[in-house]
C-alpha cells in the first residue's frame, strides 16, 4: 500500500523567500514564512513524521541563514526550531549534532529554558 507523502511542503515559501511583497518590510517577511515552515514541521513532528519534521525544522534554518535576527519573536522562534532539531537528533543517536543545535538555541535566545535543561541532559 502507498503512502501519500507531503514532500513539497514549503517549497513555494523557500523558492519566493528572496521576492518583494509590498506593505511587508523583509524581517516581518522572514518571519511569517518561518512561521509558517515551523507550524508544519511541528504538525509533522506530533504525527510522528520524523523525516519530514526534519526537512521542515531545516528550512526554517535555511530561510533564516544567517540573518541578524531583528526580532525577539524571530529568536524565540530559531531557538525552539534548534531544539526541536536537537531533540529529533538525539532520538537517533546523533549526541554531538543535538549538542550543537542546543549550543546554538541557547546562543540565540538564552532565555529558553528547554534548550537549557536538554543541554544538560545531553551531557549527563
């Protein structure tokens, strides 16, 4: 039996990224499509759809790069994107690659406490 896939989830959003859209200033832009990216990845994530969540949580990465993250809310948003990318890591053995996405979580928004505990989970 097939099993239909949502592969091209968040293509459209990652090939307009770099496009004008009039009455929004670029960071606001940002923001939304890695809202948007984020909400589908942790639908994907809760259903249990490992790999897609994955693609999706790296997309949000991808469409941030490396971005000055303008916004409290942007940070926030990469710094629980780089958890839950830790957190799927981790569940596949991957300890040194979590570490990193935890490092970086912290780093960009120090005030969250989850990266903060799991970081501390990781090293024990």
């Amino acid at each position: 039996m097939a099993i239909k896939r949502n592969l091209g989830i968040g293509l459209d959003v990652l090939l307009t990224a770099n496009e004008a859209q009039p009455g929004f200033p670029p960071g606001q832009k940002i923001l939304s499509q890695a809202r948007l990216l984020y909400g589908q990845a942790l639908e994907q994530d809760e259903s249990g759809n490992t790999y897609e969540a994955y693609h999706l949580y790296r997309q949000v990465m991808d469409l941030v790069g490396s971005k000055a993250l303008d916004s409290t809310e942007l940070s926030r948003l990469v710094s629980r994107t780089c958890n839950n990318l830790a957190v799927l890591l981790f569940e596949s053995g991957h300890t040194a690659e979590a570490a990193g996405y935890l490092r970086q979580a912290i780093a960009v928004y120090p005030q969250n406490r989850t990266a903060i505990e799991n970081m501390k989970l990781i090293r024990e």
